[in-house]
C-alpha cells in the first residue's frame, strides 16, 4: 500500500530532520484548525491521517474534495518538513488532484506522501489517499511547494 521515497540516495533517505513527536508538536501549533494526524514521518515521506466524519461529507454521502485536497496539502507538506527539516514558510504553489474512486464515509484518510524531487526552491511530492483498510487509493495527488530562501 504505501511506497518508499524514491527521489534521494540511501544516505539522504537515513537523515532523519523532524522526529514523529516535534511534527506532531507542530502541526498542532502553527495549525490548529486543521483535523489531521501525522502517524509517520521521515526523510521525504510521511503518512497523516484524517478522521470523516458529518463536517467532511458532501451531498450523496461521500467524502468532500476539499477535504482530500488539504489532506494531501498537509501530507505533502510533513514530507517537505521531514526532508528539510523545520521550514515553516515553505508554500504550496500547486496542488492537483485526482478523485479516482467513492471513498468510504464512515472510515479515516490516510494519506502517503514522498518526495518525487527535492530542489533548492521547488519540490515535488506524490501522494495517494487511501480509505480506510482498503489497499487502492481513493486520490492521487500531486503538489508543488516552494522553499523560501535560506
């Protein structure tokens, strides 16, 4: 179900830049209107989860695409920060997203995220949205970030 960054040597993927605990610290500092979960963290890669529930449904009965968008954001997001470490302005420049099949209203998103390239300004993440147990992605995204200069 979840794949491994591929877009660093095996010593660049062993430098870890944003422990699990400090990530978690973080989202739920600088964003506390935002309802995920950071579950793992590493260089270029992270797996956040979103609890469903009334508030994330749309008409039919289905989980909004805003709701999976900022997921992937926020998935994205944690990968950049377990690459690059604490780099709080980094922005999204681009987000794209493909809703690939009806994901499950009663049951959490989990999102996968890893680095596609890492650059000095621009990164490029892929992330697949996963419901629930199931092992086929409900989204798969794309985003673009720009990192602020150092």
């Amino acid at each position: 179900m979840f794949e491994e960054c591929y877009a660093f040597s095996d010593k660049q993927k062993s430098i870890i830049r944003m422990k699990l605990q400090e990530a978690r610290e973080f989202l739920e500092k600088e964003f506390p209107q935002v309802n995920c979960v950071v579950e793992n963290i590493g260089p270029g890669t992270s797996i956040v989860s979103q609890s469903i529930d009334e508030k994330n449904l749309r008409p039919g009965g289905t989980v909004s695409g805003p709701t999976m968008m900022m997921l992937a954001d926020c998935a994205a997001y944690f990968a950049i920060l377990g690459h690059y470490g604490k780099v709080a302005l980094a922005v999204t420049t681009s987000l794209n997203i493909n809703f690939l099949r009806k994901p499950s209203a009663d049951q959490d998103l989990l999102a996968d995220a890893n680095l596609l390239k890492a650059g000095k300004r621009l990164v490029v993440c892929v992330i697949k949205i996963y419901s629930g147990d199931d092992n086929e992605p409900v989204a798969h995204a794309t985003a673009t970030y720009s990192i602020p200069p150092v």
